[in-house]
C-alpha cells in the first residue's frame, strides 16, 4: 500500500486497482496506511440470486429480482431446492463455479472438499498475521478456537455464540478479541440483535465457514458471548 501511495503521488494521471485479502491490508504492524488515498470496494460471497445467475437459472433469478409472489409462489419446489443448493455451496466464487461445473449432477463431495480447504487455508493463515508482534492483542490459539467452534454453534437452534462453549468457563473478555479481529479481518461480520422484526435495516452476517455434511450452509454468525446455561457466565 506504501508503495502504490508513492507511485500515485509519482504518476498522478495513472489509476490504480488493487485486490487482496482483508487480513493483509487489515493487519499490517510497522507499515502506516495510505489515508485519503484509496478508494475501497468490498466484497463479499454470493447472495441467493447471484448463485442462479452463476448456475444459469436466469428465470429463476429473474423472478426473484422482479418479487413476482405469486408467481414465486407457484414455483416454491423449485425454489426450495436451488435454495437447498445454495446453502450447501455457500456462495464463495470457486466453489459456486466448481458446483455449476457439474450441473446438471452435482458433485456435492468436489464441492465439500473446496470447502473443507478453504476453512483450512484462512486457519493456517491467521499466525502469519497475529504472531508477528511481541506481544499480539489476540493470540493464534485465540482465533483457532473460536475460529474452530463456530461450525458447531451455529448448527444449534439457537445461533448465538457462547463462550463457555468455546472452552470449558470461557467468558466474554476472553475471546472478544479473537472474536473483533476476525470482523476485522472481514472473516466474520458481526449481526446486530433488534427486539422487534420490522422494517428497520440490519446487518446481515456472512462468514465463509462449511459445517460437517448433513448440517448445511453456515453463514451467519452472532458473537454476541452469551453465557452457557450450564457455565453461567459471561
């Protein structure tokens, strides 16, 4: 980023386009930031519609757009089952092409098999960026266990991610910030809890985990540590 700031300053009438992961432009010790320089766009994975686009289901995802209801309603099945689809595959690029590549049979063990290494590539990444310090605000063992814990929270009926569940006594104050730097890392987005349904806006969550099979698509995330019933704690 440093040096991209230098060479606009260099060549002014030059546009530049920069990709990476947030943790490398989140997560950066000793190197200051471009401030007023960039410009950014975010990312995120796929949203229901975009996967059909991405499958080649333009009809279904046409009708969708339009919010056609009756229409929509008279074509439940087959929205249910794309919709099935969908929160299998999760809607990261790779694995959405590696599923629509198989079309019309999917190949559900390709696409668990991306996953599972995609969840495993951002684990064994997370030391690179928090262990570079002497004294880290948030440890690897931090983030791996919270990191590692999520899947099989949110395949409860309650979402909420509680602490004592992460480890046996685990409190609030000790993984809030595993927990921020992971939404800072944009791995995880944090919901915000309303009391009431309604037309007010909120946050949706999204964070590219897989669960095991049978479970399906895990893409929201409250971390909000609510206390364990049976640890009592927060």
């Amino acid at each position: 980023m440093t040096s991209l700031k230098m060479f606009n300053e260099a060549a002014p009438e030059y546009d530049v386009l920069a990709t990476g992961l947030a943790l490398g432009i989140a997560m950066h010790p000793g190197f200051s930031f471009p401030v007023g320089k960039v410009s950014r766009l975010k990312l995120y994975p796929m949203s229901f519609v975009e996967f059909l686009y991405a499958c080649k289901q333009y009809a279904l995802a046409e009708m969708l757009e339009s919010k056609d209801f009756p229409l929509i309603n008279v074509m439940h099945d087959r929205v249910m089952t794309w919709l099935r689809y969908f929160m299998y595959t999760g809607g990261m690029p790779e694995i959405v092409e590696a599923f629509a590549s198989t079309l019309p049979n999917p190949d559900f063990t390709a696409v668990r098999k991306l996953q599972n290494s995609l969840v495993s590539d951002y684990r064994d990444d997370f030391s690179k960026h928090v262990d570079m310090r002497d004294s880290p605000a948030v440890t690897t063992l931090r983030l791996n266990q919270v990191w590692d814990s999520i899947p099989s929270q949110l395949a409860k009926e309650n979402k909420k991610f509680v602490c004592g569940v992460v480890r046996a006594g685990g409190r609030g104050k000790d993984f809030e910030s595993a927990i921020q730097w992971l939404v800072d890392a944009s791995l995880a987005l944090r919901a915000s809890a309303i009391a009431q349904a309604g037309t007010i806006a909120f946050p949706v969550t999204r964070i590219p985990l897989v669960p095991p099979p049978g479970i399906g698509r895990l893409d929201e995330v409250t971390p909000s540590c609510e206390p364990s019933n049976d640890q009592g704690q927060r």
